[in-house]
C-alpha cells in the first residue's frame, strides 16, 4: 500500500475527530468544572496521559507557544481531574455529534465505520508516541457513534505523534513548523500564529532562522529546498501512519472512507468549525 493512503484516510476522518476542539458543547462542560477558555483544550486533549506538567503537553502538542500552555497546566489540574474532563469531552463529543449528524449518527453504518476505525486502530503501536498511548489507555465507548469517534482520535494522535517525529528530524521547533506550513499556502499565517499563541517577533525570528537555512524566502515564502523539505516531511508523515491502514487493507480503507466521507461532510457543513 502507498504511504500516500495514509493522507487520503487522514482527511477524511479528521473532521469527526476534530469537531471536539471547536464545539461549544465542549467548552460549556470544561467550563462547568472550571476550566475556562482554551484553557479546556490543553487539559482535555492532555487529560489520558494524566495530570501532566507544563513541559509534557509542551513537548507533546508541540507548536504552541510555551507561555499559553503554562497559563492553562497545571492549574487546570486544580480545577478538575482528568477523569472528570475525560467524561466531560466524551459527553461533549456526544452532543456535538448529535447536533451535527442528527438521524445519522443512529445509523447502522456508523456501526459499520466504527468497526473498521478499530480495526485499524489495533494495529497502532505506542512507543514513541505519547499522546497516542495516553488515548489508547481509555475504555472504549459502547455506544457505535462514540466508537468511532474514539477510535479516530486513536488514529489521529497516531500520526500526529509521528508528525512530530518528522519535524524535530527536521531540526525544526514548533513556531518554525508553523512558519513552514503557512510557507505552503494551506492556511494563512494569521489563523496559524494567532491560534498557537505566538507574536510577531518570534515569527519573524523564525522566518529570518529559516531564511538563513535556504528554507524560505521575501516574505516566507518557500524556496526549492523548502518546498522539498516540506514534502519529506509530509511524505514521512505519511509513511510513518501507515501500520493501521496497511493492517485495515485496500478494501477497508475504501470502505471506511465511504462511510465516514458523508459524516465528515455533515460535520463541516454544520457550522461547527466556523465555516461551511
């Protein structure tokens, strides 16, 4: 199988994961514990490897800047246990995909997605991947729909434990891999910097950090041995998710994207993430 299935399966399933990040039904639970703000975003996404510190979630997450992480940790842990931000973002992730799958999300082809999601997800692996490990520790939900979201999250954190990988091999830091992404014309700065936290100085002294490597060039734009390095990483990226979707087959990979496509859809059509 081309590692490149490996992207495909990612998009797809990513907007069922990923409405948990930007579903006010989320930030209301986190905030009826008292986790306030983005701060419930750190301390649920931390919350299966326990109480972490500061430095853990840091390292693990990667391209926020340090100080918006050590404003939420540890003090969320003051606020609330991981255990109860744990059944807090499942309850949340419930209603959310409720809201926005309506009928659907009782269909028995969610049963069927979620099957193939866990099948996949059993082939993972945790060492060296941490956030992976830490989700892969929590019970499975019995509920088909719930199911299906956990195991994405499974499958998710997957890759994106081996993403990081990539880009610390890279010799690249977490506003540097900002600065390389919005290089690439997928999102714009403005969203990339603003939502992790960093301020003009440190992006621009990433930009001139790079600028001296021959990565980027003018206003950060990519150069040929930028536009190149990207592609490896994303290439490796890519190369390193595959275990799950090599294990799931052709045939499944087809399959579960079939089912999940319209869910993903449904999701972003929605409004959750702010657009449509």
């Amino acid at each position: 199988m081309e590692p490149v299935m490996a992207r495909k399966m990612w998009r797809t399933l990513e907007p069922y994961h990923g409405l948990i990040y930007f579903a006010p039904e989320a930030t209301a639970a986190y905030e009826a514990l008292g986790v306030m703000g983005f701060d419930g975003y750190f301390a649920s996404r931390a919350a299966p490897m326990g109480a972490v510190p500061a430095e853990v979630v840091i390292a693990t997450f990667f391209n926020f800047n340090p100080e918006i992480v050590h404003q939420a940790i540890p003090s969320a842990w003051s606020a609330a246990t991981p255990a109860q931000l744990l059944d807090a973002r499942l309850d949340a992730a419930d209603q959310a995909l409720r809201r926005a799958l309506g009928d659907r999300a009782d269909d028995p082809s969610v049963g069927r997605a979620a099957e193939l999601a866990r099948t996949a997800a059993a082939a993972c692996t945790a060492a060296g991947r941490p956030l992976y490990a830490g989700h892969a520790s929590l019970p499975w939900p019995d509920e088909a729909h719930l199911a299906l979201w956990h195991a994405v999250s499974l499958l998710r954190e997957y890759r994106g434990d081996g993403h990081i990988a990539c880009l610390v091999d890279a010799g690249l830091d977490g506003v540097d891999a900002l600065v390389v992404h919005a290089a690439s014309g997928e999102v714009p700065r403005a969203a990339l910097q603003t939502s992790r936290g960093w301020d003009d100085a440190a992006w621009e002294a990433s930009v001139a950090k790079l600028q001296a490597l021959g990565l980027v060039a003018g206003e950060g734009d990519f150069t040929e041995e930028g536009a190149a390095l990207r592609q490896h990483i994303e290439d490796q990226t890519d190369a390193l998710a595959l275990a799950p979707w090599t294990a799931l087959g052709e045939q499944g990979c087809d399959e579960l994207r079939s089912l999940v496509r319209p869910l993903s859809k449904a999701i972003v059509e929605s409004g959750t993430f702010g657009f449509r």
